[in-house]
C-alpha cells in the first residue's frame, strides 16, 4: 500500500493563488522556499496527504486548467 505523505498546495499571496503545487516534505520548509520569491505570501494545503500518484494527478490536472490555451 503507498504511503500518504505528499501534500497538494496552493501558495497565495492575498487572494491570488501564485503557485500551485505538490511536495512530500514539510509544507512550512516549502512555504520559506516560496517566500523568497514571494515573501508576502503563505501556504494553504488543498485536501488531505495522499499517494505521489494521486498527488502528481492532481497537479497535471491543476495545469491543464490554468495553462492558456494556443490561439
């Protein structure tokens, strides 16, 4: 059985979601990481931990929703 130790997040500076993304390790060493480009901004998890598998889904999902598409 595959461990739930991936986390989906959103990192968002106000009410702007500036990232989304997936990551297996602490969500506050990922948000430090985010913050030197963003330093305003904070991390709000999406969902509960689950699978790299379901977690990698969800980010392809999450692109193909918000990659402008070709004119």
């Amino acid at each position: 059985m595959a461990e739930r130790n991936w986390r989906k997040y959103d990192f968002k500076v106000g009410n702007k979601i500036r990232h989304s993304g997936i990551t297996s390790r602490d969500l506050e060493v990922r948000e430090k990481e985010h913050q030197q480009r963003w330093p305003n901004g904070h991390i709000v998890q999406v969902g509960n931990a689950t699978t790299e598998e379901a977690a990698r889904q969800w980010e392809e999902r999450k692109w193909k929703t918000i990659t402008p598409k070709p004119r």
